[in-house]
C-alpha cells in the first residue's frame, strides 16, 4: 500500500500498488501477518481494497495512538517463529 508522496515514488514503481485515498492515509499503517492484515478500524475504502485483493483484515481501534501519531508498525514487536 502506498499514500501521499510515496504514490509517484521512483521506488515502488516495480510493484504493484495499492493506494491508499488521501482521506483514509492513517491506514496505510498496516501488517502483514502471513494469515491476514491487522488494520486501523474505521477505514471502509482501505479495508475494502485489501479484501478485493484477497487480504483478509482484522481491524483494531487505534484512535487514542493516532492522536499522537502512533501507527500500528510503531507500537509492535515481531518475532520470527
């Protein structure tokens, strides 16, 4: 998924992208669990676009970190299995 600047980037111009709508860039903060993405809640058109593109989403309601800006990626621990 891709928003704002990062839309025309020279760098992702070999992928292909998913873009996010101007009005919905919070939830371009996202992860990809290998079973699913776990999404911002309150986001139609971004959960939308990841189940036509066969994501399944699970949505958590993130509106007390995004006052202060904190996104999903920021606020989690990953470990290899």
């Amino acid at each position: 998924m891709v928003a704002g600047e990062y839309i025309d980037s020279p760098y992702f111009k070999k992928f292909e992208q998913l873009r996010v709508p101007e009005k919905e860039n919070y939830a371009v903060n996202c992860i990809n669990t290998g079973n699913g993405v776990i999404m911002p809640a309150g986001f139609p058109a971004v959960k939308e676009m990841l189940t036509q593109h066969g994501f399944k989403t699970h949505e958590i309601n993130m509106s007390e970190f995004s006052k202060i800006d904190g996104g999903l990626t920021c606020l989690s621990l990953r470990f290899n299995a």
